[in-house]
C-alpha cells in the first residue's frame, strides 16, 4: 500500500495575480537545492485519518500558522516515489518571517554517531503560479495548474 500524504497550499490574491505559499525542507539534504525543491506544506497520514484533517495539522507544524477559509480540493497526484499526496487550496496569507516549524532528529554526518536536529522545514516563500511551477517538486506541479484553472474559473464566474 503507497504511503498517502495530505497539504495545504495557501494562495492570495493582489494585482499582480495570484501568489502560493511554497516551503523547503529543512535538512543537510536539501540545503543546496533550489529548482524542483519546494513542497507545499503537507504531511503523512494513516489509514482512518482524515485527510484534509490532517493538511491543516501539518500546515500548522510545518509553518506555525492556523489555516481557516473554505478549503477547496485539488486532488490527488502520485509523486514520482509513489507517494499519494492530496491537496486543497486555501485564500489566505502568510508572513514566512513568522516560520516556525517543527523539527526531525537525523545523524549528520552519515555514519557519525551524532545526531543532529534540524527544522522540517526551513523557509517558506510566496512565488508567482509561474515561479512556483519551476520551483516545487514535479511530482508536485500539478497542484498549481489545478488552483490557476480553479481562480480562472472564479474569474469568470463559473
């Protein structure tokens, strides 16, 4: 059975057009990676949870902030390990100087025998829909095509 994961990915709206909410992970890993790197917020869940449940959950561990609004789904896509990830997009707005996140326990250097603890995630950004596709993970991209057809559609009243 694939691992499933659910997130959030929070949007504004301004003059320039619409803006998303992305994050990197946080780690020795991928600290030098940029293009292709960025997540929305977004974590595991077990079977019987509740997905968009615990989107909201992770939102919160992985950025400090309390997502409300009205959550609109977009989907599920399987990234290219396999994992399932859902998603809703949410209007709301964020400032990532206000990052706080969680952390993970790893042993760095590899084979050292020390631990190291390092934020889960490390910064968050707002980027552009076209900013976004190039940064975010490509199993991830699908989840900005979908919220630009879901504002395009608002737009024109559909």
């Amino acid at each position: 059975m694939p691992k499933r994961s659910a997130g959030l990915l929070l949007y504004r709206l301004s003059d320039d057009g619409a803006a998303v909410l992305l994050v990197h992970p946080g780690g020795p890993f991928w600290a030098k990676k940029d293009l292709g790197a960025w997540s929305i917020p977004k974590g595991e869940y077990a079977a019987g949870e509740d997905p968009l449940a615990v989107a909201r959950r992770e939102f919160e561990e992985e950025t400090g902030a309390h997502p409300a609004g009205g959550f609109r789904p977009l989907g599920e896509v399987t990234q290219p390990g396999r994992k399932l990830v859902s998603a809703w997009a949410v209007a709301g707005d964020f400032d990532p100087a206000t990052l706080v996140s969680n952390t993970f326990e790893l042993e760095w250097p590899p084979r050292s025998g020390r631990k190291a603890r390092f934020p889960e995630v490390d910064r968050a950004q707002w980027f552009s829909l076209d900013e976004a596709r190039e940064k975010i993970l490509t199993g991830q991209r699908a989840f900005i095509d979908r919220l630009r057809e879901l504002l395009a559609a608002d737009a024109n009243g559909e």
